[in-house]
C-alpha cells in the first residue's frame, strides 16, 4: 500500500517529466547552475505518446529530472528524520546531538539544492511524501531511544550512499550534475562512517553484514559483499584478504531497491 | 646527449624503480631533454614513459590512470605509516583504522593495476617522497591522513565527470564512497571534534562536498611524488 503511494506519486513526476522531455532539455539542462527557471511551453508528439504510467522502479534508466527527484525523496526522508531526532525531548545530547545537528544542517541543504536544481531544469520538484518513522511500529521507540534513533539513521545513511552511487550513470549526460550528485553521495558516505562508529561499527562495510541489529535493515546491505569489479575479482590480483576487499568497495543499489527500502517509512 | 629514436619509440618501464633509473641512466637521457621528449609523444590512449617522467594517457584510461596514481601514493603511505611509532603506540582504535585504511588502499591500488593492465597500459610504480612527514607522530600522520583523504575524495567527485565509460564511473563511484568513509574517520580521531567528520572544510552550504580538477589535485600530490607526471592528456 505505502509502496503504491510512492509509485502513483512518481508516476505524476513521470508525466512531468514527459513534458520536460518535451520541451527544450537539452538548452534547460545548460542552464544548470545559473538558477534559470525553464517553463515548458513546447510539446513535441513523440514523446507525448509514451505510456505516462512509466514509474521509477519500473524504468531501468531514468532521466535526469527523474534522478533528482527521486534523490529528492531521500533528502526530504532524511531531513525530516534527523529534524525530528533534534525536536524529540531527551533523544539526543552531548557529542551525538552535535553530530544529529550538522548532518541534519546538511540533509535540509540538500533538499534545498535538489529542489533549486530540478527547477532550473524546468521541472517541478516533487513534494515531500508522510513519513512514518517507526515503520509500521518496526522501530516503535525510534525517537524516544538513542540506540534505536541511531541505528536507523544508519541505515537511512548507508542507503543513501548507495542510492546515490546507483544513479550515477543515468546523470553522464550533464556533467554539472554529475559532479553535484557525487558531492552529496560522498557527504552521505561522511555521514554513514560517522554514524556507524558511534554506535561501535567500523566506519566502513564488511562483506554485506547489515549491523543495525535490526533485521528489517537486511536490504540494505544485501549484495555488499560483491567483489567482482569490471569483471575482475579483486579478490584474486591482491594480497590482501576477503574481508578487507569487500570493504574497499560499497555497491550500488537499484532504484527498486532503494524504493523497496524507503516505501517501509513511507505512510 | 639525446638520443632521437627514444622520440618515437615508447618505454613501458617494469616495477623496479632501480632498474629504471639503471635504463635511464644508460640511456643517456637528462632532465633537460625532457620538456623537449614530451611534446614528441603520440597522443594515444597508452600512458608513455619518457626518460624519468610518467604520462597518464588519455581518455578513460588516462583517467583511471590519475585514480591509479593517487591510489599509489596513499597505499604507500599507509605501509609506511604500519612501520612507524606511532603506529606502534596507537590506540586499539586508531591502529584498526590505520590497518584498514592501509588494506583498502592497497586493494584499490592492486584492482586499478589489474583491471587498466586488462585494457591499456597501466603506469608504472611511482616514486613518492614522504621526507616531509614524521611517522612517529601521531600529528604529522594524522594530519597527513586527512590530507590524502579529503584529497582523494575531491579527485574522485571531480574525475566522474570525465569519463565516458559507465561502467568505470560505477567503480570510480563504488570506490569514492569508502575513501569519504576513510576522511570522516580519520578527521574524527585526528581532531576529537563530533562535527569534524563532515564540517565546513569539506563541506559546503549547499552540503556538497569538495570537488576538484586533475590539475589541482596533482599539484597537490606533487609534494608527495617524485615521478613527475604528464597529465595533459587527460580529458578536461
């Protein structure tokens, strides 16, 4: 039900995105940067008859507007998120509430520079969907406990690295905001390192050993223990061992995943 | 002096620094020659080494050439960092980080040195000078971890947009995470900070990281690296 919302929402971006396609991409997207609002004002047919139910999970590779938007989302989970950590009475104090702090400073800048970005590419940004933090009662005391609040926050950083890092090539077109998404995504990995060495993890990921002490985080780790890069296993042309290499890389996740993942929180 | 037929021909140096300096040396070839060799050298894909300078290459092997490169100069730290005294006297959770740090390094390292050898010509071991970092202080390491770090980040944010090849832009993307994994770490045990991880040193109001271009990267690693590198060929 929650993942359905999601979809109907993305598939109102997707209908957007048509009629951006539609129009001048080409001369909005090198308008980026210069917060040039681009107001579509031309339809072309071709694209107009594409199947506007066309969802993110569903296309293997999106536009650039539908990047942006779709990384919007994760923001404004994790913005909202951290907002309510810093809200919640007693939660957070000492070292941790300043850690929460600049991280939530840096989550709300996102959101803003996403929004500015997809309207300078003459494209409405999407709306921020209701969030349920506890996901569906799973995370009951998730801002009356630290532990629980930070374990959480792990698992919303170490997806967002590989959001992030799964997006990458549907932004090759536009070198601007290729460069943009790659500052957020190793802000993301700043944040995912710092997290996870506060509550006592290695600020990195060994194998796909989800480490949150929830199991309902299991995706988001799953497939992490990849060790075959450009077809070679890094493995086999090092000395160093399994474990270490596994932590030298972090894997990319795919749109369905990421949705899978963020739809728990989603109302 | 100078001997015309190295102009055309092109020297994949091995591994062994000595041995090189040995070709060299037999060679004949000085440093005067080399501004002059350089601009004799074919532009093509393969990295090019002339008398003691190395040529990353162009396009996406010149890129992940540059990536090599910086990987070089990090895992050599580090293995030097594992001898020192600090090292030694580290705490339980500093030497975990320094350990790990130094692994991960070296498996970038190894990977890029396999994976370019797969497709092109992969540069040759880097001769790196480090005379100006003290390994038995916890400072002078420190902050010369950091330094890398955030270095290596702003590299790879800069590099991505120079290649062509998505699937190298996903290595570049699966790597570039974990060396942002490395800088907050280290900047949070160098300086004890709880925001020191992510502040505004390396991050901006808009919360984008640094970004930055071969050029200002390389110029900052040339302080570390005495094998002088041609980076002209790579796409800008």
């Amino acid at each position: 039900m929650k993942l359905l919302k999601l979809f109907n929402q993305f598939e109102a971006l997707a209908d957007a995105e048509i009629q951006g396609k539609a129009t001048t991409r080409r001369e909005a997207f090198s308008t980026f940067g210069r917060t040039v609002g681009k107001v579509a004002t031309v339809a072309l047919p071709l694209t107009a008859f594409m199947a506007p139910s066309r969802a993110f999970a569903q296309s293997s590779s999106m536009s650039i507007a539908e990047v942006l938007n779709f990384a919007l989302t994760l923001e404004y989970l994790e913005a909202e998120f951290y907002a309510m950590g810093l809200d919640a009475d007693g939660l957070l104090s000492g070292d941790t509430r300043e850690t929460v702090a600049l991280i939530s400073q840096h989550e709300s800048a996102h959101v803003e520079f996403l929004r500015s970005a997809i309207g300078s590419l003459g494209m409405d940004p999407v709306e921020s969907p209701e969030f349920d933090f506890t996901a569906g009662g799973t995370f009951e005391d998730v801002f009356n406990n630290e532990q629980v609040f930070l374990a959480v926050a792990q698992a919303f950083e170490d997806t967002g690295v590989r959001a992030y890092k799964g997006q990458a090539t549907n932004l090759m077109g536009n070198g601007d905001i290729l460069t943009a998404a790659l500052q957020i995504h190793s802000v993301e990995a700043r944040h995912a390192s710092e997290i996870r060495r506060i509550r006592g993890s290695k600020g990195w990921i060994t194998g796909a050993t989800n480490t949150t002490g929830a199991s309902a985080a299991a995706a988001v780790y799953a497939g992490e223990a990849n060790v075959t890069h450009l077809g070679v296993d890094a493995t086999t042309v090092t000395s160093v061992d399994t474990d270490h290499v596994t932590e030298a890389y972090d894997e990319p996740l795919s749109t369905q995943a990421v949705l899978d993942i963020a739809g728990l929180f989603i109302k | 002096m100078q001997t015309p037929k190295f102009l055309s021909s092109r020297v994949v140096a091995d591994r062994d620094p000595s041995s090189r300096r040995r070709f060299l040396r037999t060679s004949g070839l000085g440093l005067a020659a080399a501004g002059l060799l350089l601009t004799g050298c074919e532009d093509d894909d393969d990295p090019v080494i002339m008398n003691n300078s190395v040529n990353l290459g162009s396009g996406d092997v010149g890129v992940l050439n540059y990536a090599f490169a910086l990987e070089q100069l990090e895992a050599a730290f580090y293995a030097q960092v594992l001898q020192g005294d600090y090292y030694a006297s580290a705490t339980a959770e500093e030497k975990q980080i320094l350990l790990d740090l130094e692994a991960h390094e070296r498996a970038h390292m190894d990977f890029f040195e396999a994976a370019i050898s797969s497709v092109a010509t992969a540069i040759p071991a880097l001769e790196v000078d480090f005379s100006s970092i003290d390994f038995n202080s916890r400072t002078s390491v420190l902050n010369t971890a950091q330094t890398f770090e955030d270095l290596g980040v702003s590299a790879y944010n800069g590099a991505g947009r120079l290649l062509q090849n998505p699937d190298f832009l996903v290595v570049a993307g699966k790597i570039v995470s974990v060396e942002a994994r490395h800088a907050a770490a280290i900047r949070s045990i160098n300086s004890g900070s709880p925001t020191a991880f992510a502040n505004s040193e390396v991050v901006d109001a808009n919360g984008l990281d640094v970004s930055r271009t071969p050029a200002q990267v390389l110029s900052m690693a040339s302080a570390f690296i005495i094998t002088p590198i041609d980076a002209s060929g790579l796409p800008q």
